[in-house]
C-alpha cells in the first residue's frame, strides 16, 4: 500500500470542523505519511472555512483562526503542493470525458499522475464517479448510496 495520497480541499476541511465525515478523514490520514495537494487547493480550504464562519456563523472568530492555523501546519507538515500546470491537459481531458468541474478533475489527475489514491469527502464527486473507471482511485467514507449526503 502506497504511503501517499492526493487529498481535496472537502478532506481537509473535514479533518479540521465538526462534520459528518471527520471521524472517517481522522482515520484515514492515519494511513498515510505524505499527501499531495494542488497550488488551488488553499483558496478552496480557506474559502470554505470563511464561509461557515462569516456566512453560516458555524465558526466564532477565534474557531475560524484556530482552523485555519491547524491546517496550515497539516500543509506545512504533511503536504507537497502542485502546480495546476503538471496536470492541466489531462484534467481539461477528464473534465470534458466525466461532466466533472475542472477543479475536481485536476485532482483526479494530480492522482493519475502520480499513481496513488485519491481521499475526498465530495460526495456528488462521488456519486458520478460511480460504475467509471476513475472509481477505483477514490478513497471515500460513502459506501453505496449517497444520494441523501449533503
């Protein structure tokens, strides 16, 4: 089993604010040693942070600088980060193949391209990945229907 993985921005969220899934992520980076990242991966981490602070107030102020500081040591620590240039061809390919958004693709890609699985927490990600050849590639905590997760 590889000691590496691509890990998306929902992951990381998830490692860091209470959700449904964080029990799962805590596990699952237990797994590995290393894990690689894209140079878009930050905005997304951050802006969803931002978003349960100030838009949904599930975070105060202090939480919000407590989050966003525990995750940047997981980065700092943990995490090899890629240019979007690496990978932009293929994942324009998986884009345009699988319906997906550029941004999920690229991660998918960043996984292909380096040989090693990819752990999110995305579950729309995953419901179409379902039944394609991309499916093998996902480590996720849904297992069967995802229809009812946010």
């Amino acid at each position: 089993m590889s000691t590496e993985a691509v890990i998306d921005a929902s992951a990381i969220v998830a490692l860091y604010v209470p959700e449904e899934t964080s029990n799962w992520i805590r596990m699952k980076v237990e797994e590995y040693t290393q894990f690689h990242i894209l140079d878009l991966t930050m905005y997304e981490v951050d802006n969803a942070i931002w978003r349960k602070g100030v838009l949904l107030k599930e975070l105060n102020h202090s939480e919000m600088e407590l989050v966003f500081a525990n995750i940047q040591a997981f980065i700092d620590s943990l995490c090899i980060s890629h240019p979007y240039s690496e990978i932009r061809s293929e994942t324009i390919r998986i884009a345009t193949k699988h319906g997906l958004t550029i941004y999920d693709s690229a991660y998918i890609s960043l996984a292909q391209a380096i040989k090693s699985k990819f752990i999110t927490t995305d579950a729309t990600l995953i419901q179409k990945l379902r039944n394609t050849e991309l499916e093998e590639m996902l480590e996720t905590p849904y297992h069967g229907d995802t229809s009812g997760v946010k």
